[in-house]
C-alpha cells in the first residue's frame, strides 16, 4: 500500500541519486514522511534502477540485507530487504575501491550466490531456489548509505538500494551443494569473527577487517 504520490517518489528519488552523485548525505526520507510504506520505498529504489538501466549499466545481481535477526530486531523489522547489483558496483579481485567515491562505507564479509538459472516469482518456493544456485563464493561487500550518519529506518534503507555500495567476490566460485558451500563458509566467517572482534554469534553480521585497499582522492 502506498501513501505518498508519484510527485513525491520522484523527488525522493531524486534527492537519493543527487546524494550519490555528489557524495553529499541528506536527511533520512522519513523526518518529511514518517509514514512512508515499504511498497513506497521499493519504489523509490525502482525509480532510481530504472534510470541506471536507461543510461546503460546492466543489472549484474541482487543483494538480500537484513537476513540476521539481530539486525532485524534493531531496525523493528521482521523480514529481510533487497536491492540491485549493478556492473559498476562490481571491483575485480585485487582491484582498489576509490574512497572519495564513496560517503560513510563499511565493509561486510559476505556469502555470494551464482545461479545457474533464473528465478522468477511470485511463488517461488525454498528447494526451487536451492536448485538455481549453480555455486557460492566468499565475497566482500562495501555498503555505503546516503542517509546522514546511516540514521536509517527499513524505508529508507530500501529506497537508498538497500544501503548498496561495492562488492567483490574473493577467489573462485565453488561448484558444490549449496548447503555444504554455505556451511562451509558461514563456520569460516564465524571463525574469522571470533579471532577479530569481541562477542557475537554465528548468523550475526560482522564488520570484519577484509583485505579491501580505498584509494584517496
């Protein structure tokens, strides 16, 4: 359900790809409309890749935030958000991340599925989903917010692109049974999680220190 009119998604669009262009942060969208609805703010996001499209970037991926339910429970939420992975969002292995292009980034050790087939819903079901994937890899992802401070509710972190930033996929992708990749992985993470930072539990999201170089204006 959508409260506000497509005057004012517009302008809210506007504002989030002029923050992003100009590396300027604004306010977050819900001080002018408390009362902005998830369907509004995924179609802000949509407003926003549709205009990427039209200039030519390609549609690389999907990115799933929220899928922990600490993080949840902090932003009093119950399901996970999603956003678009474009081609100029991906940074090869070995490449550097230029900082000024970026406002308040974080990086985030992350879990990278490949599908070997589309998906499309609505109805898709868990084990459909299961067999698409073709293979997973360990992946870096920057995420960035062009909502001051990161003062961000659910709305506005979706209509931001789910608070997208930077990704890049570290070593080969592993053709195996999702399943064992993904346990294989989560244990090495949380390993990993143990050794740098104090507390937390495995299915918690880490801001880990990966090998990941930001180049200075």
């Amino acid at each position: 359900m959508t409260i506000a009119a497509a005057e004012t998604l517009e302008a809210y669009a506007d504002a989030l790809r002029e923050a992003e262009l100009m590396c300027r942060p604004i306010e977050p969208l819900t001080d002018a409309l408390p009362g902005l609805t998830i369907s509004d703010s995924y179609a802000i996001q949509e407003i926003n890749i549709r205009r990427r499209l039209a200039e030519g970037r390609v549609l690389r991926g999907r990115k799933i935030g929220l899928t922990s339910r600490a993080m949840q429970t902090l932003l009093g939420v119950s399901e996970p958000d999603f956003g678009a992975l474009l081609d100029d969002m991906f940074v090869e292995d070995g490449e550097s991340v230029a900082a000024h292009t970026l406002i308040q980034p974080k990086a985030e050790a992350e879990v990278a599925f490949v599908l070997g087939e589309d998906l499309a819903g609505p109805g898709v079901t868990t084990i459909e989903a299961l067999r698409a994937i073709e293979g997973a890899a360990a992946a870096i992802e920057v995420v960035d917010s062009r909502i001051t401070d990161w003062r961000i509710t659910i709305a506005d972190t979706i209509a931001d692109n789910a608070s997208s930033g930077r990704g890049r996929q570290r070593g080969r992708c592993r053709r195996a049974r999702p399943s064992r990749a993904v346990h294989r992985m989560v244990d090495k993470y949380a390993r990993a999680a143990r050794q740098r930072a104090a507390g937390g539990r495995r299915g918690h999201v880490r801001r880990l220190t990966p090998r990941v170089r930001c180049r200075q204006r």
